[in-house]
C-alpha cells in the first residue's frame, strides 16, 4: 500500500513538473516573438482637413475612405474619364480650386476697417437719434456715390462691405452702451467721488423714465457723463427712485461714501427721495 502511494505522488509531481514546464515553454515561446511594431508618420496629423475630399465632384467621403483602394473604386465608378489624365491635371485643378476659394473668402469676409466704420456710423446715428434704418438706406449708397465719383470704383465696392443694417447698427449701439457703462460705472467711479442728478419723466409711450446723471472727476477734469435710464413700472414715489437707484449702485459696487452731492428738480417724488431716504443710507454709509 505504501509503495502504491509513493509512486502515485511521484507520478503526481512528475506530472505537475511537465505542467510547469510547459507553461514555461508557452512563455518563453511568446517572449521570444515580439510583436510587431506600427510604424507611424507625423504627417498624418498634418492634414487640415481629416475627411478626403474630391477634386473633381467634391464629395465628402468617410474617414475610411483613405485606403487607396477604395479612393481607387471611387474614382473609377465616378470619374472613369479622367483615367487618362496625367497628375499634373489634377495639381492644376486643385491650385485653382484654393484660388477660388481664397479669392471668395476675401470677398465674404469684413475687414478690421469696415467693423470700426459700422461702430463710428452707429454712433453718429445714435448721437442724432436717428432711426437705425439710415445706415443702409442713405449713409450706405451715399458714400458709394461719393467715392466712386471722387476715386475708383474698387474703392466703392470695399465701402460696400460695411456692415450698417437695421439690427447691426442696433446690435452696435447696445455693445457701446454697454462697454462705456462698464468703463465708467465698473472702474472710473470706484476709483473718485461724484455727485449724482436724477430726474423722473414720462417718455412718448407714457412710461415713467427715472434718469440719472454722474458729475466725477478724470484725469484731473470734472466730467459730466450719462448714468443710467430704467423704468419706473409700479408708481413713482421717493421710495421706488431710491431703489432704483441703490440696487444700481449696488451692482457696480459703489458706496454711498463716495456720493458727495444729489441733485433734483424739487418735485414731490424727489423731495420724497432726499428727505426719507438719502440721509438715512448716507447716515448708514458714514459708519
């Protein structure tokens, strides 16, 4: 019995050792193949556009369209004609195709000059208060009039690039309202003291209009400068001016503190608005 156990366990480890050294064989057999290595070429991160493109119909193809095969099978099916056509053909075909294209993307796009003359014109118009449509109906066609007679004709096609349509000049308009109240109220106020003058009025719609000017100083000059016009929508008591007011100065972060002065025309709202509310929140300011 004990014999028959011995030679079982050493058939058992005989066994367990040609186990192992196969998986050893298995692995120094896959040691010994590398695996073969990709070679791969920076060009090809060079192209501007990854989609081919074809010259002669200009059809977008799929990103696995680059196998030459299948950009062979393409053009035999589609462009059979051309199979006789040397490669210089298609160079020239593909140089006068960038031409036309770059040629048209001069035409389309506005210059640095035009975008500064749209802002300059709007701001003429909104300083006259004249409706936006006089860009493009009479400011447009006559400086083309001007300019041609007086130049070329060449010169007349560049001022013809202007932007100066109905919501261009609107869209000017609120983009240099909004960068000067920025300029003023966000920097130039935080840095000196004003004086405020506030008036209510009643536009052409019979709206309430609160208006607020701001007298500063810059750069050693006393500068007078429009603040701010929002609407009175509920009444047009003392006490709804001086929100308006307060919750405008607490947006651009400015203390009552540097308000040295308040002016206003003497009606009962203003009176309302010096007297319950100024000395209180200048009071509160000075703690």
């Amino acid at each position: 019995m004990d014999q028959f156990l011995k030679s079982k366990r050493d058939i058992d480890e005989v066994d367990a050792e040609s186990d192992q050294n196969l998986s050893v064989k298995k692995c120094t057999s896959k040691k010994a193949k590398p695996r073969p290595t990709r070679k791969y070429d920076d060009s090809y991160r060079s192209h501007d556009n990854p989609l081919p493109v074809c010259l002669v119909c200009r059809m977008k193809m799929a990103n696995e369209s680059m196998i030459p095969s299948k950009l062979a099978k393409h053009f035999k099916n589609k462009h059979f004609y051309l199979q006789d056509k040397p490669i210089s053909y298609f160079q020239r075909m593909s140089e006068q195709q960038q031409k036309t294209a770059s040629s048209f993307k001069s035409i389309v796009t506005v210059s640095d000059k035009a975008q500064i003359a749209s802002y300059q014109v709007s701001e003429l118009i909104a300083q006259n208060m004249k409706a936006h449509t006089l860009g493009e109906s009479i400011i447009l066609p006559a400086c083309k009039k001007i300019v041609s007679t007086m130049l070329e004709n060449e010169a007349a096609l560049k001022i013809s690039k202007i932007p100066l349509s109905d919501d261009t000049v609107r869209r000017r308009i609120l983009e240099m309202s909004s960068d000067i109240e920025k300029n003023v109220s966000g920097n130039k106020l935080h840095s000196s003291d004003f004086a405020l003058q506030v008036d209510e009025t009643t536009d052409i719609t019979n709206k309430a209009q609160l208006i607020a000017f701001v007298r500063f100083i810059n750069e050693n000059e006393i500068t007078n400068q429009f603040l701010f016009c929002k609407e009175l929508s509920v009444t047009t008591k003392g006490e709804d001016v001086f929100n308006i007011l307060n919750d405008y100065l607490d947006k651009w972060q400015l203390s009552w503190k540097s308000c040295v002065g308040i002016c206003t025309d003497g009606a009962p709202s203003m009176r309302g608005l010096d007297i319950k509310n100024l000395r209180r929140e200048f009071k509160r300011g000075l703690r």
